[in-house]
C-alpha cells in the first residue's frame, strides 16, 4: 500500500510525459524550411509572425526554449537544437543567426532571409535599449560582449561581420536567399513570397506584422497566465542552472539538468502541437491581392 502511495506521483508524471510524447509527434505536413538570420532587433519577430500568417510552423515558446538551446548551443552541443528542426518550418530570433551553415548543409531545400536595419545607428540604439539592461552570457557569442552598454564599437563590429559572413556564404547560392529591411513595411511581402510560400503564389492582403512582442501567443488570459507562470518557473531554473552551463563545463556535473530540460521540452513541444493543432487549424486563409 505504502509503495503504491510513493509511486503515485512516478506513475503520474510517467503518465503526462507518454501522452505528452504521443502528442508531440512531428507533422508530416511541413514545407520546406524557412531560417530568419538576423540578429536581435532587426526585426525577426515580425517576420516570424509573418510566416506564422502564411501558415508556417514557427518555432514557438521562444523566451523559454531558446533559452536553454542557446546555452547548449554556446557550450557547443548543437543536439538539442538540431532535434528541434524536425517538428517545425520556420525559425527566426538567437541561435539561429549564427547556424545558417549548418542549416543550410542540413536542409538542402531550406531558405534564408537576413533582416537588417536600414541604419546601423538606429539598430545599435535599438539595442542598447532593448537588450542592453542586463549582461547575458550567450551575447559574447553572438557580439562580442556580454552587454551592449560600454562595447558599442564592438557590438556593431559583430554586425557587420554577421552580415558580411552571411553575404560571402550565400553569394552562389542567391535562390535560397533573401534580404529584408524591417522598416520597408508592406514591401517586405514581396521578397518574403519569393523565399517562402505564399496562398496561391500571391501577396496576402493583410499589411506587413509589425511587432515588438510576440502577440502570437496572447490569445485568452488563461494561457497567458499559464504561459507567464511556466516562464517564471524556467526563468528561475535558467538562473539556477547557468552557472553549471558555463562553470563546470557542459559535460561533467550535468546530465541531471540535461535530463530536466529533456522533460521540460517534451512537455513544451506538446503543449506547442496542441497550440498548433486547436488553435492555428483553425484559422481562416489568408486573402490575396
Ligand atoms: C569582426 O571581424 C574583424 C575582422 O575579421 C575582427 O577583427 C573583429 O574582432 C570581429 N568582430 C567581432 C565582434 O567578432
């Protein structure tokens, strides 16, 4: 009696975690991939919610996932991330940027879209508002410091380069690529219906997303107030955990938190297909022009 008192609540998680695989299989229905490479602030989430519209399957949670895929990313285990493109077509925002090589060699039909801003002085000024609060581990691996404020000349060094490294490595392979200016507005239909596909071939009637936030995801307070205690939750555990990322070394002390974040993500993918499947189903298409 006792014994079946103490393994209650085994057998229940066991129980969530096999349904919560069961409905997170991957869809056989996804398009060839879509990659958004540019780095933060230049608009990623707007062309994100933009591919979302034309239905693509984007890469979602992405506060809270991507959180831990970069830290696996940055210590060099690209596993997680590489598993995550099986169950999704579009991706946009960090690690992405700096995998288009990887991608690219992966997923022979997939397609890249850099998005810049039209002045380099607005995006750093960008950034230092944005993502300049606050030092962030990862950052040095995407510009060279952990924080904006005090390595302005660095930061922008990195984006030039991330543009240039980008330009060099798609110059012979120009059909699967694509540039955006974020502040170009509807214009950017045009070039996003080149790269990926767009209802019968044409241009949505709807004008270009424009977002700073990902109003994706807000859709009932109920879900928001889930999804907000579910970031807290894994925000604390992220700061927990983020010594152990980059102190002890990826490898030695961490295969239990390995083993957390492997349950985590299983029940955020299923969450994810069940957010997919009850909700973007159900949208109406997309008019044309
Ligand atoms: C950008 O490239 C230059 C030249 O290769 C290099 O000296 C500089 O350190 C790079 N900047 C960053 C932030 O990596």
């Amino acid at each position: 009696m006792r014994f079946w008192f103490a393994s209650t609540p085994i057998l229940l998680l066991s129980a969530i975690l096999i349904i919560a695989n069961w409905i997170a299989q991957p869809q056989s229905t996804l398009r060839p991939k879509v990659f958004v490479i540019g780095l933060s602030k230049t608009g990623t989430t707007s062309i994100g919610d933009a591919l979302a519209l034309l239905g693509y399957k984007r890469l979602g949670w992405k506060d809270i996932r991507s959180r831990h895929l970069v830290h696996t990313w940055a210590n060099g285990d690209y596993g997680a991330l590489v598993d995550q493109t099986r169950f999704y077509d579009a991706f946009e925002d960090l690690p992405w940027p700096r995998m288009f090589r990887e991608m690219a060699e992966l997923y022979p039909d997939s397609r890249f879209i850099l998005s810049l801003r039209r002045d380099e002085q607005v995006w750093l000024e960008s950034m230092r508002r944005h993502v300049g609060r606050g030092a962030w581990q990862p950052y040095a691996c995407f510009y060279g410091a952990m924080e904006v404020e005090g390595n302005e000349a660095t930061v922008l060094s990195a984006y030039r380069n991330h543009t240039t490294d980008v330009r060099e490595f798609f110059a012979d392979k120009l059909e699967r690529y694509a540039e955006m200016n974020i502040d170009d507005g509807d214009q950017n239909w045009e070039i996003l219906c080149s790269i990926a596909e767009c209802p019968q071939g044409r241009i949505p009637a709807v004008p270009f997303p424009k977002s700073n936030t990902a109003t994706h995801w807000n859709h009932n307070v109920l879900v928001d107030l889930l999804h907000w205690m579910w970031s807290w939750t894994i925000t604390r555990l992220e700061e927990w955990s983020a010594a152990s990322y980059y102190q002890d070394g990826w490898q030695s002390t961490n295969a239990l938190l390995s083993a957390c974040w492997s349950v985590i993500d299983v029940v955020e993918q299923a969450c994810s297909e069940l957010y997919f499947k009850l909700v973007v189903r159900q949208q109406a298409p997309l008019e044309v022009r």
